[in-house]
C-alpha cells in the first residue's frame, strides 16, 4: 500500500468517527480527516511525483 493510500485510509477512519456521537476536546475529527484526505490527494505534488 503506498503512502497515499494509508492517508486515504486515516481521512475515512478519521470522517466516520466524526459522524458518531462522540465528544472530542478541541480537536475536530472531520477537519483532520478533510486534512489527510487532501494531503493524500496532493501528495504527488508535495513530493514531485512522476508526471
């Protein structure tokens, strides 16, 4: 699995916890998980992936 993949993986793990009724403490899961989904879609760009 690349690096894409896990990051993928922790945005969904992360977007579903968020959709339960949980409490969390000045941490937003679907922010964080927004944030892994958008740093697995951009992560050819950040390392200068092939074209």
């Amino acid at each position: 699995m690349t690096i894409q993949g896990v990051f993928y993986l922790i945005a969904v793990i992360l977007l579903v916890l968020a959709a339960l009724p949980i409490t969390t403490r000045g941490i937003s899961l679907g922010l964080l998980g927004a944030a892994f989904a958008l740093l697995g879609y951009s992560w050819d760009t950040i390392t200068g992936g092939t074209v």
